[in-house]
C-alpha cells in the first residue's frame, strides 16, 4: 500500500461508512420510528384525558393533547407568543358547539423526541393560532396535535391508547395481530390546500342510527343536539348543569342520556351521551372520546384508517 493509499483510503471508509450510517438512519426512519406519550393525571381530573407530548417549536417547549378529532394543529396564542411564531393569514376556527373566533394561519418546524431521545423534525406544518380556553394556559398546555397531520403519504401511524400510549410511524403498514375494524374516512380541504382527514365509525344509541368522530382529543360521548340522531334522542334526555362552549363557542347547557344502549364494533354497552350543540360543518353526528377509546388502537394514514378496542 502506497503512502498516498495509506492516508487517504481510511478517510474514504470513515466517510463511506458514516454515510451508510445516515443512510441507515434514514431507512430506519421510513420503517418505524416511536414517539412515547403520557397521560397527566391531573389533567384527566379537569377532563383532559387524551395522552399529551411534548413538542419543541422555535427553540420553546410546550405540551400538546394528541387529538385524532383534529384535522390540524392548533396552537394556542399564549404559547405562540412566547415562542415567537409567525402569523400568518387571519380567519376564523369553529369549535366543537359551533363557536367562531379569530384565528391565524402559520407554517411551523415541530421536533419531537422519539423513544430513542433523538429528535426528529416534521417541517412546514400548517397550524391555526387560536385564543383557547384559559384552562389550557392555567395547566401549561400549549396547544392539540392532530396525528394525521404528522403523517406523509404513504406512511402509517400506529396510535396505541394503552396505559403506556405511544404514537408510531412507519413506512409499511403494520400488521393487525387483533381485530381491527374499518372506520370511514373523511377529507377535507384545509389551510393552504392542504387535505384535512378524519375518520368515523358507525354506531346504533338507543336503536338510532348514530355516526362519531373517532376523537382521542374529547373525555365522553357526544351527540349534536340539532342533528336527526340527536333529535330523536332527545325525549330519553334529562337536563344538567354542565355546560360546553368547544374551542371557542360561548358556553351552553347540556342535556344528557345516562344510560344509553349503545352497539358499536363488536361491543354492545352502557354509556352516557351528552346532547350539545356542535358546529354544522362537524362530519359526523358526534364524538366519541376516551372514555370508550382507552385502551384501543388505531392504525392511520391519509387514506384509511382502523381501529381495535379491547
């Protein structure tokens, strides 16, 4: 080996191999990567009970509710203020009951640890800036992540709702070890063109055909109050003091069907359904959330998704 050999030739292997290395990384990435999430205790005491994560955006830190009933991101002002997020075209959001409040439109980097403690980065994401509830700020949560939208076409995301969650994506659909059942899938056009996907399940409440949104990101189950399945349901409705107001509608009382007989997947059980206002662009007759879902699995994409409930 010549001198020249000598010198050179490692250099070549180290970078060879470094590149492999990344090219490794790469692969591994498009095959699964596992984001670990977490239940707070004391938010699912204040109704809180999807699992959170924590997302670093700008350098600032914030924990965020993992709402598969979102179709975007939204973030909360009082975070993107602190992490100087910059606004983009002003519109409006309606929340769950119908309500409309200003809003603004921006493109974001979110890095977010996977379960090795590296960070991965999910680039140009369009989220809404929105004036949430105070009982967001008041328990630091800086906004909700829609799981959908942290996908690319092609690839898979595995939503485990088990008393360990995680969210995992892959570039392969996963195998269905257990029963997983259809659910329907929704687009719809969002900020900038971007398709906006949701997914529903059917249900029968009370002998009453019944549509919900699959929605990790609400604590019971809900019904709209104006919709056919809500009408129907109202004389086996009692009235409460409970009151809902979504994202940003403006509070209302609630009536609510205690014992509901409701058949859905291959489960036929008990559950209360609440009767509340919801917005008329709302894809579904209403929102089935994690009192029902924990412990469940979802398996998504932009197309389709499934779902397995213990």
């Amino acid at each position: 080996m010549t001198a020249f050999e000598s010198f050179v030739k490692p250099r070549i292997m180290r970078k060879l191999f470094a590149m492999s290395i990344l090219g490794l990384g790469i692969n591994v990435f498009g095959a699964s990567v596992e984001f670990p999430l977490r239940y707070d205790e004391t938010l699912v005491n204040q109704g809180f009970a999807s699992p959170v994560i924590s997302v670093q955006i700008n350098g600032d830190q914030g924990i965020f509710l993992i709402d598969s009933g979102a179709s975007i991101t939204v973030v909360s002002r009082w975070f993107s203020d602190r992490a100087n997020i910059r606004l983009g075209k002003i519109g409006s959001v309606g929340g769950s009951s119908g309500g409309n409040g200003t809003s603004a439109a921006a493109i974001v980097n979110m890095f977010i640890k996977n379960s090795k403690g590296a960070k991965e980065i999910f680039k140009k994401k369009s989220v809404v800036i929105v004036d949430l509830p105070d009982v967001f700020q008041r328990n630091s949560i800086a906004g909700i992540i829609s799981p959908q939208q942290l996908l690319k076409d092609g690839q898979f995301g595995t939503l485990s709702l088990s008393e360990s969650p995680f969210f995992r994506i892959s570039g392969q659909q996963p195998r269905k070890e257990d029963r997983f059942f259809p659910l329907n899938t929704i687009f719809s056009e969002g900020p900038g063109g971007q398709q906006n996907v949701l997914f529903t399940l059917d249900a029968i409440v009370d002998e009453v055909k019944t549509s919900f949104i699959v929605d990790t990101g609400a604590d019971g189950a809900s019904i709209g109050a104006e919709t056919e399945s809500g009408k129907k349901l109202l004389a086996k409705s009692i009235p409460t003091d409970e009151k809902i107001g979504g994202i940003t509608g403006k509070p209302e009382v609630i009536r609510i069907v205690p014992q509901a007989q409701v058949k859905i997947l291959d489960h036929d059980i008990k559950m209360k359904i609440r009767l509340q206002p919801i917005s008329k662009q709302m894809s579904a007759d209403g929102m089935l959330g994690m009192q029902f879902l924990k412990n469940c699995s979802l398996i998504i994409s932009l197309k389709t998704g499934s779902i397995s409930c213990p």
